[in-house]
C-alpha cells in the first residue's frame, strides 16, 4: 500500500505533561512510546497554546489562535459573551478566515481521518466533516467521562459544558445518539482508536491508492480520571509507587530527565505554583494522602492505556506495510492541568458542576476512577508532570505550553534516538506536512475567501541535518513569538522572555527569564535587565497588532 508521498499520523494527548511518558523521564510504562523515541527524534523545546483549543487552531492552521478563531477558550468566553462579541478571532470556532490543514490535503488527493477530541466548534458547519476530513469519528467538546457515562443528563438536570456530551458526537456527516449509537463497553481511549482503526481497515480501493493523513486526538488524560478496572488494580497493587507524594515525584522525574539528557545538568524544579493555597504533603492525614496518591496512580494508568493503544495503531501500520513510509508525529495539546478545580468559581452554588458531582457521581477513595466518579488530581501533581518548568495549563510560564513532541519519520531524520533542542511551535507543524507532501498553501485566497497566511516554518531542514541541531527552525536568537491566555501573557525572542501574570506581585506587571541560564523561570531579571524587557515590550505590541489580540480576563476571578 505504500505511496511515492508520505502518509501522516498526528496523535494528541490531552493535557499531558512534559514529563509524564518514558521518553521525557517518567516512570509510568509507555512501550510504543518509548519506541517511537528510540527510532525517531525527541523535541525537548516544542511549544503550543497554554490550553487545548487555542493549541488545535494553531496545528491545523498554522497561524495564532487568536487569528483562526480561538483567540480564547469557547467555554471562557460564554461566561463574557458581550466582552467577546463581534470580536474576529474570537468566534469559539476554527474560523472560516483561516484554511485548515486536511483541507489542503483533502484537495490534493490525501484520504483524511480523523477520530476523538475536535473542541473547534459545537456544529456541523464547523465540524469535522465541514473542514477536509473524509472520515471521521467525533467527540466535538472539549471534555466528558470516558465511559460517556452521564446521568445528569437523563434526569435533564443542571448542563455544563465540561459534563456534557448531549448532541455532540458525531460520525461523518451525521450526529449520533449517545445512548444508542456509542458502544456499549465505550471508553474514550480504545474507542476512538477502534474506530480509526476502522477507517483504515474499511477503506476501498481508491483510498487504499492515497496517501492518509490521519489524527488520532485523545480526551486522555485531561479530567475526569478514569480507566480501565484492571489498569487501575496494576498501578494500585504497586505499593508506594506515589506514596511518597508529589515534591519526591517531582524530583525523581528531574533527576530521570537530566540523566537522559532531555535538560540540562544543574536544573532545579520550582516550587508549585499553588505552593500557598494546598498543604504539604507531610500535613495530610493518611486517609488524605491515600487518596491523592491513588488520583495519581489512575492518572498513570490512562497515560499506559493511551500508549497502549498508539502500539496498536503502530502494529497495523507495520502489518500493512505502511508504517515506513508514515510520518508519525505524538504530542500533548498544553502543560499538565494544574488547577485546584474545586477553587474554581465555576464550582460553587446552585446548578453548577460541583452539584453535579456531588449528586451524581461516587467519589468515596474506593471507588475512584471508576465511570461514576469525577475527578481531578490537582495543582501538586500537576508541578510532577511539568518538570522541569514552572507552571502549568492555562500559564504561559513555560510548563504551561512546552510539550513533549516525538516525530518518526525513516525517510528524513538524524540518527535514531536523537534529541532536537531548537525551538518549535505548534504553527510549525501544517508548513512542515505541506512540505513533505510536496503541497502548495493556497496563498491568501481560499474558495473565494481570505486567509491567513501560516506563521510557522517548515521542520524539514532542521530534520534533514545530521544532527537535529545544526540547522534551526526559526532561528535560536532571532525569533520572537507570543502568547496570551486568561490575561497570562509572554512574548520571548531567543531565550529571553517576557512574562504578565495576573494579579502577580511584582507591581510593573512584567517579569523577565532568560531561559538558558534559568529554564524554570525563577530569577527574574526585569530590574538589571530593564533594555532587554524594553525592547520585548515593543515586541509584544507588535504580535497584538499582527494576530489582533484582545486582553482575555482572568479565567481564576
């Protein structure tokens, strides 16, 4: 079945820390990963949005996420419908002023999949079907159970979003009923991989005879945690493998990710960032730490089962002959979810997710990760998996949008297990398929509509060279490139970037890292350093005015 053009396949973690599979030093089981590390090449510098939404515009467009639609989260900004309205690049969708990536391809003869997580928009105009994928398999939220189990919905109590999959699945063209059309033993991780799985095996003989593109986004691991009965019992019978907490976890993992040579020797973990608003591990009761350390030990188990099911797409592409000649990119969609949820405003009074929870879902410690219960692990465990950097999701501190991103691809690469430390974006990713598929953008005219142009750059010379870094992406000391999230900004040229943490205590607002002497972004240098801050402030007034940003309010007040 091979083809004279590449195939690609783009998997997607969801809210998956740096620091949380084999080959970014984690000591959670991750086999196909750690293959597809050993055969290809690790990025220790890849970057997306600090959220997932804003994160997928960016990959399938190319371009910033406040051009292609998700200038902010679609649930953030129905809770400030009027600061929002009529504002372009805030639509909650991937905007039509864009042109995504399986459109170009689908245009040029590449059979397009796609099945799990969309979170680009709610309706078929803007569905996945409505923008290039041939085939799909549709969860079209940005999160829900993963045993689709959601009784709040057939007692028509309290919707929120975060709870809901009413009428939003879909499968090609057509909504599904999730109650009659999902399978019965459904759960996210194998189900959206049976059914990709599916899309390969049904095709005809026109679509065996084209290249694929194929994206395989998990709902795994972002909240609620949950897995498998049996993966759960396995990391639950490993005593004491989280006992110790998340501080001892943090420091393991540092340790493991200098050894092999993902950071640098001398790297120091930060402190959490809820340091002042959780208590110390040693302040917990016995009952209270067997609980948090059993949230993490299914967090674990539902990394094992994303792995698991990657080998299995693997093993087909092997079988079929395929693999070879398949560009095979594995990501996360943002830094590890770090938020104390249940400080949440979102979480108090009448109608809102923690009653929800509470009147429906099982949270006794015994009955954890189990489909009736619903939760999270919280910011101390998220600190673990962001190791080596400070921050987390929805942070524009580098732990909330430095992501672990392995690429395997025989045909174009340095030597097998090489580590890529220049720096990348998500943008890069559509120039990078485009190249390889040997496929023109179509310029800033699309149908007969204006588009954006992609502001990433193509990987292929930086993959090319033998060693993956002696030619660089974008340039080490030249680039510069934004961010702006829930009023958390950074703009960063080379290793120097600026930082705007809301109702932060440093009264000038900006805070300034040179990232190469301190990649955890402890020792702020806007005082001794105040022309360097100068010129990124002029920077930063420059990407406001090339993506045409809107100051987002802080989503934590």
């Amino acid at each position: 079945m091979s083809t004279t053009k590449p195939n690609f396949l783009i998997v997607i973690a969801d809210d998956l820390g740096f620091s949380d599979t084999g080959p970014y030093g984690s000591e959670i089981s991750t086999p196909a990963l750690d293959e597809l590390a050993r055969e290809g090449l690790r990025m220790t510098n890849f970057h997306t949005a600090s959220a997932c939404s804003p994160t997928r515009s960016m990959l399938f467009s190319g371009t910033d996420s406040h051009i292609a639609g998700l200038g902010c989260m679609w649930e953030h900004m129905q809770m400030h419908k009027d600061y929002f309205k009529d504002k372009p690049g805030y639509e909650g969708y991937l905007n039509h002023r864009v042109v995504a990536l399986p459109e170009i391809l689908s245009d040029n003869g590449y059979f397009t999949v796609l099945s799990g997580k969309w979170h680009l928009g709610l309706t078929k105009e803007f569905a996945p079907c409505s923008r290039g994928f041939k085939k799909n398999f549709t969860f079209l939220p940005g999160s829900g159970n993963h045993h689709a189990y959601e009784p709040q919905l057939d007692a028509e109590d309290g919707w929120f979003c975060a709870l809901s999959t009413e009428g939003h699945w879909m499968e090609n063209e057509d909504f599904l009923d999730r109650q009659k059309d999902l399978p019965k033993d459904f759960f996210s991780t194998q189900t959206f991989t049976d059914k990709l799985l599916a899309f390969f095996k049904d095709r005809n003989e026109k679509e065996k005879k084209q290249p694929f593109f194929a994206c395989l986004p998990f709902t795994a691991p972002h909240w609620p945690l949950q897995a498998s009965k049996e993966r759960i019992a396995k990391y639950c019978t490993k005593a004491g493998r989280y006992d110790d907490g998340p501080n001892v976890l943090t420091q393991k993992r540092l340790e493991k990710l200098i050894d092999i040579g993902i950071v640098p020797k001398g790297s120091t973990a930060p402190p959490p960032l809820a340091k002042a608003m959780t208590p110390e591990w040693d302040e917990l009761s016995g009952e209270e730490k067997k609980r948090s350390s059993k949230t993490m030990e299914i967090y674990a188990a539902m990394v094992e089962q994303i792995d698991e099911n990657i080998g299995r797409v693997m093993d087909y592409l092997k079988s079929t002959g395929e693999l070879d000649n398949t560009f095979v990119l594995f990501m996360s969609d943002n830094g590890a979810e770090g938020a104390a949820m249940e400080a949440l405003p979102i979480m108090g009074g009448p109608r809102t997710m923690a009653t929800i929870i509470e009147k429906y879902y099982d949270n006794r410690t015994e009955n954890l990760g189990n489909k009736d219960s619903f939760i999270w692990y919280g910011p101390r465990w998220a600190n673990a998996g962001t190791a080596p950097s400070r921050g987390v999701k929805g942070w524009t501190l580098e732990g909330g949008i430095r992501c672990p991103c392995i690429i395997r691809y025989p045909p174009l690469q340095p030597e097998p297990g090489s580590i890529s430390n220049s720096f990348t974006t998500v943008m890069d990713i559509l120039p990078t398929v485009l190249e390889l598929a040997q496929v023109q953008h179509p310029g800033s005219n699309y149908r007969g509509r204006e588009v954006a142009m992609p502001r990433g750059k193509s990987w292929v010379p930086h993959l090319a060279s033998p060693r993956a870094d002696d030619i660089t992406v974008h340039g080490e000391d030249a680039h510069v490139h934004g961010w702006e999230l829930f009023g958390h900004r950074a703009i960063r040229q080379g290793n120097w970037k600026a930082v705007w943490i809301p109702n932060s205590k440093n009264e000038d607002g900006w805070e300034l890292y040179n990232l190469a002497n301190d990649p955890s972004e402890m020792k702020d240098l806007a005082v001794t350093h105040s022309d360097v801050l100068d010129k990124l402030v002029l920077f930063w007034d420059q990407y406001v005015a090339e993506t045409g940003m809107i100051p987002s309010p802080d989503f934590f007040n």
